[in-house]
C-alpha cells in the first residue's frame, strides 16, 4: 500500500506555522516600536505565500504554501492583538520600549511581569493571591 | 491555477479558529489534565491522514490533527488564565483523565 504523504506534509506546516508565529509575534511585538511595521510586513508575506500557492502546480508545495502562508496573514492580525493584551496586562510589557512605556503610563492594567508564567493550582486565585503574584511575593 | 493550498490554507483558518474555542472549552469541562489524551489523538489522526488516497481529505486530517496536539499544548496555560479569572472558572469537580496521578507528574508542555 502506497502512503499519502500530502496529510503529513499538512499537519508539520499548520504545527510549524502556528508555532513559528506564536514565538515570533510575541517576540517582535516586544521588541518593535510600531505595531503597523512587522503587521504590514506579514501581511505582505502572507499575500506573498498565497499567490505562490496559487502558481504552484505541485500539490506538496502548493499546500505548505497555502498553510503557512494563512497562518502568517494571521499574525499580521496578533501583531495588534497582542499590543492590546500588553494593553491590558495579559502580556509583558518591555520598559524599553517607548509604545509599551506609553501603555505602562496610560492603562492601569499593564505590567511588566508575566501573569502566565505559572503552574495551575487546581482552585480559582483568590484576590489576596491575585495581590500577592502582582507583588511578586507568590 | 492551482486553488489546492490556498483553499487547504482558508480551511486551516476555520480549523484554527474552532481551536481557539475547543481550548476554552475543553479546559472549562475537562481540565487541562487531559492534554495527553487529545495529543494522543491528534498524532493518532495524522498518523491515519498517510493512509487516505484522497489528497483534499488527507491534507483536512493531517491540519485538524496538528492543530489538536497545538491545542493540547495551550490547556495547561488555560487552566491559570482562568484561575487568574481571565475567563469563566468552572468551581464543580471536573472528570479525572484515566491514570491522572501519572499525568500530573509529568510536565504539561506548553510553547
């Protein structure tokens, strides 16, 4: 029986793809003063991506092409999801970037520390705990 | 013209989307403990996608079946969103995964 590699093929870009935009976008997005510089560059290379797909004759290629290429027009769109979650203190803010130290001046909730970087308890926070982490004493 | 990856590509936005609500969902009914049965099962999926002859439907397994064991890796990060009160914290006893004490010494992987 012959295998159908095209679903692996699939599966390894959509698991690179998202992988590779999750790590780059939070890492661009610390880093970049504009928000609208690395959006506009993935929305280029996402056009980019999905035209070669169309060219592509090759199914293998066409379809990594096609994949990836939607997953990075999709970090075009994180990129401004996650200045909001900077915003809203989801996310770290950088103290040496001047969009973030504009965030970290105007709203309330943005912080430089990293809520996530923590193991489930097993039970809802309380606001004393919720107090404490924001201290840094949890 | 070859429309094959970009419409596999429209379809992978659909599946990645429905997996920003699976995540929320299934952390909220389930737990997070239960990431190594849904990774289990998407590897289990593209593994299964290498003997469909069909490319369309084996390329739709193999990205619904990447995009499980990326989410498997999300639930864990999802469980402390929610005990932050990010989102809706479920407060009723979840169903334990089979061999939890096993499972909750090992380190759930998140990315």
């Amino acid at each position: 029986m012959t295998l159908n590699w095209i679903g692996l093929v699939a599966a390894v870009t959509t698991f690179m793809g998202v992988w590779i935009g999750h790590v780059s976008v939070r890492k661009i997005e610390y880093i970049s003063p504009t928000v609208w510089v690395p959006s506009g560059v993935a929305l280029f290379l996402g056009v980019l991506l999905e035209l070669g797909a169309l060219v592509s004759e090759n199914p293998y290629l066409s379809a990594l092409l096609g994949i990836f290429g939607v997953t990075v027009l999709w970090d075009a769109l994180e990129f401004w999801r996650q200045h909001r979650r900077v915003e809203k203190g989801h996310a770290p803010a950088n103290p040496d970037n001047p969009r973030h130290t504009r965030l970290l001046r105007t709203s309330a909730m943005s912080t430089t520390m990293d809520w996530l970087d923590r193991n489930p308890t097993g039970r809802l926070l309380s606001t004393e705990e919720l107090r404490a982490i924001q201290e840094g004493r949890l | 013209m070859n429309f094959f990856g970009l419409l596999l590509g429209l379809a992978t936005l659909l599946i990645i989307g429905l997996g920003f609500v699976w995540v929320i969902r299934g952390e909220y009914y389930l737990g997070y403990l239960w990431w190594p049965y849904i990774m289990g099962l998407g590897i289990l999926i593209v593994i299964a996608c290498l003997f469909v002859p069909s490319n369309w439907i084996s390329a739709l397994l193999g990205i619904f079946g990447a995009s499980l064991v990326w989410g498997s890796t999300e639930l864990k990060e999802q469980a402390v969103r929610a005990e932050i009160g990010w989102y809706p914290y479920n407060p009723t006893t979840r169903p334990a995964p089979p061999y939890v004490d096993k499972i909750k010494n090992w380190p759930a992987p998140h990315i």
